[in-house]
C-alpha cells in the first residue's frame, strides 16, 4: 500500500494542434497514414492478455473508399464472452488490490502515450476506419482521449479525498471500493475517445471490464489496447472482444458476476440492454450499474435578435462536421422569420464551398458517412424529403454516391411542418432540418423544441436580447442536457462542460466528470471506536 498521501499533476486539456501546412503534425500524419495503408492489419480479440483469433474473419474497409483493405479482424462467440469475463474475474483479485496511485500511473502514462508517440498513429487510424477529417480525428481520438484520462485520474483522487466527519472519540472513513464482479463497455462507432473511456474509465476504480467496441470502429480500437498495454495495463483488467451486440449483451445479462454496463449507443440498444437485465435480475450477486449515454435530436432556435452570421456558421460546422455523426449534432433548426433570408444565404453559401472525398485530401471538410447500414437510413429519409413536397423543400444537397465511399451531400430541408419526421427522429447524419417561425411567436417556438422530439441532448439559443437566453434557459431546462448560448452545439471539452443528456438521451451520468465515476465504485463505511463501551446501561436508566 502507499506511504504517502500522494497528489496527482493537476489536469489540463490538451492543446489541439492545427496541421497547417508545413507543421510538424501535418509531415508526421501524412507519414503514419501511408504505413498503415501499407500493410493490412490483424486484429485478433485480446483475452486476458493472449490474442484470440477464429475462423470467423471480418474485413475493414475505409468508409470513403471500398477498395482500401485495412485490416482483418476475428469475430467470437458467445464462448468467448465468457472466455473474457473468466479472465477479466481471474484478474479481479490483484487488479483491485494494487494501491490507487499505481492504476493512476497506468493511464497517466496512457494519456502521455495518446498525445505523444502515439498521437499520429490513433488519429491516423481514427482518419482511415472512421472517415474523420484530421482535424476531427484530433479533437477526438488524441485530445478529447487523453483529456478523458488526465481528468478522470483527478476526479478518482478527488473522490478518494471525500470522506466523511468524526465525532469526539471515533474515525470515520469512507472506502471506494471497486464494483464485485465485471463491468461490460459497449461503445459505438463515431468517437474513439469515447471507445477508450467507456472501458478505461471503471478499470482506473479498479475495476475488471470486458470490452466490446462497434464493429466499425475496430481498426481504432486496436490502437487502444496497444496504448494500454504499453502503459502497463495487467492482461485481463480490459479485455476486447468482437462478437455480435445481442449475442454479448445476453452473455453480459445472464452471469451473476455482472455488476454494471457502461454504454454508449443509440437510444434503441439501450432499451434492449436494459430489459435484458431487468428480466434476469434476480439472478445477479449485486445489482448492476447501468449507465447509458444515447442518441439526440439536437436543436438550435435563433431568436430575432440574433446575429445571422453566427447563426449560419453555428449550423454549418454544429449540423454538418464529421458528417453529422455527432450525438450532439445539431439536426433541427427554429429561425425566426425576420433573420432566415440572411441566414438562408451564408447557409447555402458555406454548403456550396464545402468539399467532400477521403480525409486523406486535407481539404475535404467532409467526408464518408459510417457504413452501408448508415447510408441507406440517412439516403431513406432524403428520398422521402424529395416525395413529401408539399411540406418540405431541399435547399441545399439531397444528393449522394456510394460508388467509391459512403459519400452523402450536407442536406438542408426546410419544412412548414414542425412536427415532419426529420425534426423528430435522429438521422445521424448530414441532415439539418430548418423551420422558419414567425419572429413574434418566440415562446410558442419554444414550447415546440422542447415538445416535438423524446430525446434531450445538447441544444443551444443565438440571441443578443439577454431576457430572450434567459426565457430560453429557464423554458428549455429539461430540454438538453448541454445547453449552449450562442455557440454551437457540439464540441464538448473534458473538464469544461460535461457531457450527458436526460430523456431518452441517457442516464446522463456526464462522462468526463466526477458523476460518471461515482458509477465505478461502492462505498464502504467504515466506523472505528476508540473507547467502545463496556456497559449497556444508559444515564437515562438511572434512579432519579
Ligand atoms: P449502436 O447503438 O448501433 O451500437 C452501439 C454498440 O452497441 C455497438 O458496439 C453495438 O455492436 C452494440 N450492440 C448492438 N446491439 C446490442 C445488444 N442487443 N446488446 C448489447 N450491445 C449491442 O450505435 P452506433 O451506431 O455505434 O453509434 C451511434 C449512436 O450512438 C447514435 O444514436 C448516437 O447518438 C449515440 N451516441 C451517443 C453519445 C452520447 O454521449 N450520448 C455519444 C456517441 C454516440
């Protein structure tokens, strides 16, 4: 156990860097991209430290470029579930005995890796599996990863220092004991930052996980582990696995030693993960953690006193930027009446100047959308766009080409219906749905963000007129859960604004914070007596 009450280095967001022409990070990622379309990877499950492989070999595609093979990697079964969850049990015992310092050291060492010799190659990986532009892939995969990691070893030691008061005579004390059992990390597709953290994040609590990323983010995933593993991550505290999502989540739901989920994913997985363990909850020894961030409907409402040119570029980078594959993507538009012609117009302008093509071009500010699956959904609600024209309009894209990569043009439909599909339902893509409102019915258009979709994520209000933020602040309280005053709203920053949505957006148990880890651990009181008593006689029992 540790001498020493030791303090962690205070944490700081890393500095994201700019790749201009000529820069250093520009000359290293062009590099790191050519090695690694050089040689096609093989990416095996990593159990209890041992790589697995099976005979069922998936191939990894570039999204922006079906001709481009990346990688192979094994596909397990519900025996290799369980195969994890032994070892991560088998690890358990060590794992959560080591003093806290030294899982601290572990992802400190984790993070330094990420923005240092690492960083090219997490963002390369992240640019080549995932379709980011660069600046995309550094936001996330080095900065937002490394951030998670530096913060939370904060939050940890912050926790531990929380312990409550004595009375004369006694010591209280509070112990932040790990989880009995194994924690199961779901991720999705879209950030690696998020990949990373859903698993790192209960292991620095000392906890053991199984971790099972998005099929389509496995090429990152494998950069992940690589990274733990050389920060001395002990085999089996995260071990990675690839099987299909149903079939892991029942593995996951029917063991006793299941102790909590950690998920990030749509709304609809979630659902499913939570009525599997509500089925099986008598069979569990504790009763799980179920922590789940989902999707959005993400919404910006411009009051009349707006700046239109605020509101534009907002919508431009907020709706549009890594394809709209943010769950913080702005999706649903209310502008009012008196601003939209001048909106309209630096809208339609910046759209016509966005590029799109493989991230490799720099210049691309667009690139692939995910997958076949994804392309189809997003193409499905343009084509219906272009049927349901009496309430809608496309007033910029609406086109798109699977020929090469998954490529689908920034869209705009502007509606005259607030309630049409697109400003309910999420897409997850680049669609941004506009309806232009009577400048005079600000309150009732305020009624309707917050009414008109289930979910409740991130939203944000352009205004100059303070009472008009402040009407929006107290109207839409329970609307978003990252409110955003004249800014866009994505781009959440580690330590500065934790990120979490309610409704059916998530259990909004903001990653990146002190609440997200208060999950990983279960309190143990512990009251010792210095004098402890030796009759049971109390003064009141006395003779008068
Ligand atoms: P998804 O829900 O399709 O998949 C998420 C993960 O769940 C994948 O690893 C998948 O294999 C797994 N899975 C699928 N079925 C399962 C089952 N029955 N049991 C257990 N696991 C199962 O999500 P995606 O397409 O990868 O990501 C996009 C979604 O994630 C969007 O809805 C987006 O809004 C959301 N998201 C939310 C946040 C947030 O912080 N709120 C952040 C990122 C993404």
């Amino acid at each position: 156990m540790s001498k020493g009450m030791f303090h962690v280095p205070l944490p700081y967001n890393e500095t994201v860097l700019n790749y201009a022409p000529g820069s250093p990070e520009k000359n290293a990622i062009k590099q790191e991209i050519k090695a690694l379309k050089e040689k096609i990877l093989d990416i095996p499950m990593i159990i209890g430290g041992k790589e697995v492989r099976t005979g069922d070999v998936r191939q990894i595609t570039a999204p922006h470029d079906h001709a481009l093979i990346l990688a192979y990697f094994y596909y397990g079964t519900a025996e290799h579930v369980n195969a994890a969850i032994d070892a991560a049990l088998e690890a358990r015992e060590k794992w959560q005995a080591l003093s806290w310092d030294s899982r601290a050291a572990i992802f400190l060492k984790a993070a330094d890796l990420i923005s240092g010799p690492y960083r090219a190659k997490i963002n390369a990986a992240s640019m080549l599996g995932q379709s980011k532009n660069v600046y995309q892939a550094e936001i996330d995969a080095a900065c937002e990863f490394a951030d998670f990691l530096r913060y939370n070893v904060h939050f940890m030691s912050e926790i531990y220092s929380e312990q409550p008061v004595s009375s004369k005579g006694i010591w209280n004390r509070m112990e932040w004991r790990p989880l009995e059992g194994f924690v199961y990390a779901v991720t999705p597709f879209n950030f690696t930052s998020i990949a990373g953290n859903l698993s790192a994040a209960p292991a620095l609590m000392g906890n053991v996980v199984v971790w099972k990323p998005s099929d389509m983010q496995v090429y990152s995933a494998k950069v992940i582990m690589d990274i733990f593993t050389e920060a001395g991550l002990p085999p089996g505290v995260i071990n990675m696995i690839s099987v299909d999502g149903p079939v892991g989540g029942k593995v996951m739901s029917t063991h006793p030693d299941f102790v909590g989920v950690h998920f990030t994913g749509s709304n609809e997985v979630f659902n499913k993960i939570w009525k599997k363990i509500g089925e099986n909850i008598s069979i569990y020894n504790t009763f799980p953690k179920i922590v789940g961030e989902t999707g959005g409907k993400d919404f910006v409402i411009a009051h009349s006193s707006a700046h239109p040119k605020q509101v534009a570029t907002a919508l431009a980078r907020g709706s549009f930027e890594y394809q709209g594959q943010k769950c913080s993507a702005a999706s649903r538009a209310y502008l009012p009446s008196n601003l939209w012609p001048e909106i309209q117009n630096y809208l339609v302008e910046d759209l016509k100047s966005f590029k799109m093509g493989s991230p490799e071009d720099f210049r691309n500010f667009i690139n692939a959308v995910i997958d076949e699956k994804a392309f189809n959904k997003i193409t499905g609600y343009i084509e219906q766009a272009k049927k349901d024209s009496d309430r809608v309009t496309i007033i910029a894209g609406g086109n798109y080409d699977k020929t090469i990569g998954w490529f689908i043009e920034p869209t705009v439909i502007l509606t005259s219906d607030p309630m049409y599909a697109s400003m309910q339902e999420e897409i997850f893509g680049p669609v941004l749905t506009i309806y232009v409102y009577d400048e005079n019915k600000y309150t009732e258009t305020l009624n309707l963000v917050d009414k008109t979709s289930p979910y409740a994520l991130t939203g944000a209000i352009f205004a100059t007129d303070r009472y008009a933020i402040d009407q929006a602040l107290k109207h839409l309280s329970n609307s978003a859960g990252n409110f955003y005053i004249n800014d866009k709203p994505t781009g959440a920053v580690v330590g500065q604004q934790p990120f979490g949505g309610a409704r059916a957006s998530g259990t909004n148990d903001k990653s990146g914070s002190k609440l997200n880890l208060y999950k990983w651990v279960s309190a143990r009181t512990i009251k010792e007596n210095f004098a402890p008593p030796t009759d049971y006689r109390y003064p009141f029992m006395e003779e008068e």
